[in-house]
C-alpha cells in the first residue's frame, strides 16, 4: 500500500510547538492524574501526563526509526469534549446546578418574605388598635360594652389572615435552615475541590487544555492518512431509540459545529433529529426535527457539508438533502446496486446501500449482481452523486457484519454480532487487499451500523439501542525529504 508521505520538519516543528509551549505554561503541574509534567519532556511524556490512557485523550508516539531510517509516528485521537467527561468537570457542573437551584431558592424565599412583610407592615396599626382595646378592658372590664365588644371581635377577624403568613414564615424559616446546611455542604466540597487542584483556576485550567488539544488536533491533521492498527475501548453516549438505526455528526464541517443527527429504525423511516451539541444529544433536549420527503433504507446515511446522503426507500436511489434549505438538491440511481435486502450486511435491515465519508471525499459500499454479491466500492462526486471510479474487492457483502472507511481504505467486520473483529481491509490507492485481525469491544453484541468520522477521527456506532464512539490507532510513515 502507498501511504501518503509528509515534510518530517513540519511535523517535528508543530511537535516542538507544543513540548515548547506546555514548558512555558504548566512548568510543574501536579494533581491532575498523579503525575508531573516537567521542563524537558518529550511531547510524549507530556501528553501521558495529562491523559493516562488511550481511552482518556491524545496518545503520540515519535520515539524511534525503523531499520530503513524511517520516522514512525502513531496517533490516537481522544473522544471529543474530553474535559467534559473529566470526573472533576462533571462534579463542578453538579456544583454549579446546586448553586443554582440554592440561588433561585434564596430568590423565591426573598420575594415571599418581601411580601409577607409588607402584609405584616398594612396590618400594624390594626394591631396596635387591638393591643390598646384589650389593655382597656383588662384595667376596666365594666368599659367593654357589647358595642365594643363586637368591635373588638371584628378587629380580631381582620387579623385572622395573619396566621397563614406566620406559618409560611415558619416553614421558609425550615427551608433557610436546609440552604444553609446545603451552603455548608457545598463549600466543604469546594475546598476539597481546590485542594486537589491546587492554585489554578479551573476555568483557566480547561481552557489551556482545550488549546493544547486543538494544537494536537492540527498536529494531527499535518501527519494525514495513515493505516488502522487499533480500536479503544467503547465510550458509550447515551442509550436510546430501537435496536437498529444511526447517529452522525458532519463529517466536513468547521469543528466549531457541533450538532449531532439521530435516525431511528432502519426502513420507512423519515424523522431526523438534529441536536444542536453532543451534550444536548444526550441529554434528549435541544433539538429540531426534519421530515424527510422520502423515506429511507437501511443504517448507511452520512452527512456530509451540510447535506445528509441517504438511500431511498425500496430503490437504488440516493438523495441528497439540504439541511438548511429542508430541501432534496439532487438524487440519482447508483447503477446495477442492489436494494431491498437483496445484497445487505449479515443482520440484514436493507442495508443494501451504504454512504460513507472519509479523508477523500464521499463513497458507497454496495453490491450488483454481476459482481456476484461481492463488495463494490463506488467514489462519489458530492455535488452531482456521478461514479467517480469503482472497485470490486472480491470480498462477500453477506458475509460482512459492517465496514467504514479510513483515508480511502474500506475496513470491513467479519460480524456485527459478540467476539466481531476488523478482518479485510481493501486498499483503493493500490487496489489490493489484505486480511487483518484487529479486535474490538464489541459491548452490546448487535451492531448496526459502524462508520468513520474523518474530522473526529472516531468511529460511530449504533450497538442494540445504543449509541457508541471508539477512538482508533493510525500507523504513518513519514519520510524526509532525502528518501
């Protein structure tokens, strides 16, 4: 396979960036996982101390030369939001929500107690009026005559709504007693808080480790294409919908765009839901509905610049349609492809016809009869949905539980059920192919759809009802302008 080859310089400049720049900023931080990051680190030491794991962040290995003299670079890329899965993050925003609630509640007890008070205020002289009538018939019980009697008795009637006010009074009294035990609470934890973390501010904290990730993130994008060698662990987002559909972010947009679509079932459907950020998408909140003018088939939909590139219900067709518009902009019949579970993946759900986006542009995993079944993969011109160029890999569709691209090479899952692995990979650069053995977690044993986003580099999964993101491992050769 011909990998993509890059300027070493470039890339050992944009690492020195970073190594530099953590050296001036986080000259000796200690606490955030137990471990000190030091003046003089290599980049890789740096990133470990702040993310332990692969499955916490960033992981970039650039320690040796092979036997050719060649730089070996390998990349993992973390989950998106990393500080918002952060413990500590997720224990200050509960922080934040009890300060809230207790914020409202101090509020809510002002404006009743404002209120009661200036009732209390209205009704003085009533009481003092009373006070002076009772002292009266104490000293002079023979001065209280029916006539003041009955006046007497209908000042007491007119102090009558007093006794609700009072007793509001007594329960707000009770619930200041719970704020202020809470408040007590709550400052415990955050002295607790700012002990582990030490003297930085956390929101000063979060932000200089979002700025190393997007440095890392554009370190990234230097090194380029590179070959699968690994899948982490499953980070599981949320667990909603029926056993079988997709869920995508867009796959070309600037990163400052966030919105997650969820597309429920696999057949007949036409309700996408779109969320505006992640957080939203798991929570189930802040989200717009688009009715698609046709229904879809099977799980292989991908956004793409905007647009969301699905198979038409009971048809080779493929549509493309505007998000912002609500609008179809163009469809077009993918030649000889099979439909209608003619050619699916192993569990089926007419997943004849699967889109798919990657470094290179948009593609289609299919299958024809004079193919005999076999995977065909079909590159795509965005605008037009024209055949670029085609390639028969050779490789059963039936037999496939579910497959993706990376940097125009297919991975394909020997099934979408427990104990799955990445087994075949096909190579469009050099169209030939290899078989793989790269496991994976497959965590709630029923897969139904599995593909790779080039910008998060990350693969989506919708698993039985659930929604999953896996990190993966890229090898790259980079070569110096002398080789």
């Amino acid at each position: 396979m011909s990998v993509p080859l890059l300027k070493i310089g470039a890339v050992l400049s944009t690492m020195a960036m970073v190594t530099n720049w953590m050296s001036q900023t986080l000259p000796s931080l200690v606490g955030l996982n137990g471990t000190t990051v030091s003046r003089g680190g290599t980049s890789e030491r740096i990133v470990s101390a702040i993310y332990p794991s692969p499955e916490e962040g960033w992981q970039i290995y650039s320690s040796a030369q092979d036997a050719d003299g060649k730089c070996i670079c390998t990349v993992v890329a973390p989950a998106q939001n990393m500080c918002n899965r952060d413990p500590r993050s997720r224990q200050l925003r509960q922080l934040m929500e009890k300060v809230q609630n207790i914020t409202q509640s101090m509020e809510l007890l002002d404006l009743r107690t404002n209120r009661d008070l200036q009732y209390v205020r209205n009704t003085e002289s009533l009481m003092k009026a009373v006070d002076i009538k009772l002292k009266t018939a104490s000293d002079n019980p023979r001065s209280l005559n029916p006539k003041s009697l009955q006046e007497l008795k209908d000042k007491v009637t007119q102090l009558l709504p007093l006794l609700p006010v009072l007793e509001q009074y007594k329960t707000d009294a009770r619930q200041i007693s719970r704020v202020r035990e809470e408040v007590r609470n709550l400052s415990l934890v955050l002295m607790a808080i700012q002990e582990e973390m030490g003297a930085y501010d956390y929101e000063e904290l979060r932000h200089r480790v979002l700025l190393l990730e997007t440095r890392l993130h554009s370190c990234m994008q230097k090194l380029g294409c590179g070959k699968l060698t690994g899948v982490s662990n499953p980070i599981t987002i949320r667990a909603s919908g029926s056993r079988f559909g997709s869920w995508m972010t867009d796959t070309m947009i600037p990163s400052s765009d966030n919105r997650v679509w969820s597309m429920d079932g696999y057949f007949k459907g036409r309700r996408v839901l779109e969320y505006r950020t992640l957080n939203d998408f798991m929570k189930g909140q802040n989200f717009v509905q688009h009715l698609l003018p046709h229904p879809w088939a099977g799980t292989g939909h991908v956004v793409y610049n905007g647009s969301l590139y699905y198979n038409k219900y009971q048809s080779n067709i493929i549509i493309k349609y505007h998000f912002r518009s609500r609008s179809v902009l163009v469809q077009r019949s993918l030649s000889g492809a099979g439909y209608n579970n003619t050619f699916p993946y192993s569990w089926g759900g007419s997943s004849d016809i699967d889109l798919m986006a990657d470094e290179n542009g948009l593609w289609a995993v299919y299958t024809t009869i004079p193919n005999a079944g076999n995977i065909v993969i079909s590159r795509l011109e965005p605008q037009s949905l024209e055949v670029l160029q085609t390639w028969d890999t050779g490789f059963p569709k039936r037999s496939a539980g579910e497959s993706f691209m990376i940097c125009s090479t297919l991975y394909v899952t020997n099934s979408h059920l427990a104990g799955a692995k990445i087994y075949f990979a096909y190579y469009t650069n050099s169209s030939s192919y290899e078989y793989t053995d790269i496991p994976f977690h497959n965590q709630y044993s029923h897969i139904s759809m599995m593909d790779y986003n080039p910008r998060e580099r990350v693969l989506y999964t919708w698993n039985n009802g659930h929604q999953v993101l896996y990190n993966v491992t890229l090898f790259q050769v980079i070569k110096t302008a002398g080789d």
